[in-house]
C-alpha cells in the first residue's frame, strides 16, 4: 500500500510512540487530522544548473492505493528472503520538474505521483545503471563504491570522517543527510579528507557525486552516544 488507509488517516499522532511509523516524527508527515498523512513527500533541485526547486507532497483519502508485485522467494537457514526494489526515480515519470514545481495537496501532480508510486516504483527486478558500463563516460560501479570510505564506523565522538578518490569524485558534491533525508551539511572538497563535526547520535548518510555526474557514491554513517 502506498500511504495511510483512511481508518488510520486521521487520527491523533500522539496516541503512537515515537517508533511507530504513524507517530510524532522530524520533519512530521502529520499534515493534521482533517489531510491527514502525508504520503510521499518528494524534494529537489531541477534545471540545467539545479537552480529550480520542486516540492511535491502527496496525500487524500482517494489518493490512497495498493499495489501487487511478483516476486520470487529464496529459502536459507530458515529464513524467507523476498527482495522487493524501488527505483524512486520512477516517481517522476511524466512530471515535468525542469522549471520548479510546488504541489501540496491531494491534487495535480501529487496524484501523478502516488500512481507512478502504485504502478511504476516497486519491482521484483534490480534496477539497472542506465549508463553502459563500456561507455566513455561512465565509470564502473565497483569504481564508484571504492570512490568513498567512511573511518571508525561507528563514530562514538560525533566526528565522521571520510576519505574520498578525487579521480572518481566531484569535489564540489559532498553532502551529509540524516536518515529523514534533511540535508545536515554540504562542502566542497580541497583534499581528499573531510570531517563532519558535532553530530547528534543517530543514522546518516553521506554521498558524492562520480565526475562524469552520472553515478552517486553513497556510505550510511552510524554515530552512537
């Protein structure tokens, strides 16, 4: 299912702990009790320079969909493994974010949204690099995982540093997200080193973008207390 159901769509966050999917989150999906959740809230930058903001955040009772997937089911040690992909650029098929968009609401391209979500987004089949791997502007996916290494993994000091190929890396691209996706920090490289300093204990990812702007590096970052 993509969203809330509607028996659910309008109740009170707070009767939830804060684990719990449909409890107080930050930022909060909670768009109050008469819209209820939001249930997909997609943002970025768009443009030939990036410079063009979309918004799009998608919610409605109507809105509401499910969806089936084949999948293939593989036994081991007891246990059941169902891989389930998303590819999450599918959610933007057919929605024209080149020149900005801002959709809040349960209308217009948030309903385009929700259906790519329902029919487009989950496969059974591993997504692809649409690049060739023998194209000369492409680099090879072994490349760019070895392009970026995270020390001390867990960090337990709030400092995260990370060591980066700046052969296969664009020094310009370097961000840091939580696991929200908020964007906690964002530099450019003048060496291959950097440090993320003062960090709450949580989840985090850092990511780079490879130098032919085509394939991202990514590393989850954990920090403890």
């Amino acid at each position: 299912s993509i969203g809330v159901d509607s028996a659910h769509n309008h109740l009170d966050p707070t009767i939830y702990s804060t684990s719990h999917p449909l409890g107080p989150k930050s930022p909060s999906m909670h768009w109050g009790w008469t819209a209820g959740y939001r249930f997909v809230a997609m943002e970025g930058d768009a443009g030939d320079d990036l410079n063009q903001t979309f918004e799009i955040h998608a919610l409605g009772d109507q809105n509401y969909f499910e969806t089936t997937t084949d999948v293939t089911a593989a036994a081991s040690g007891g246990s059941i493994s169902i891989p389930i992909y998303a590819n999450y650029a599918e959610a933007l098929r057919g929605i024209d974010v080149e020149d900005g968009v801002i959709t809040h609401g349960d209308f217009a391209e948030a309903i385009d949204l929700l259906e790519n979500f329902q029919e487009f987004v989950f496969s059974s089949v591993e997504p692809v690099d649409s690049v060739p791997e023998d194209s000369t502007t492409s680099i090879s996916k072994l490349q760019i995982q070895d392009a970026l290494f995270v020390d001390r993994n867990p960090s337990v000091n709030g400092t995260v540093t990370v060591s980066f190929d700046l052969n296969l890396v664009d020094s310009k691209s370097i961000c840091l997200i939580d696991i929200t996706g908020k964007k906690i920090e964002s530099s450019e490289l003048s060496r291959d080193r950097i440090s993320f300093n003062g960090l709450q204990a949580g989840v985090y990812v850092v990511y780079a973008t490879a130098i032919n702007g085509e394939s991202i590096t990514a590393q989850k970052v954990v920090v403890l207390e």
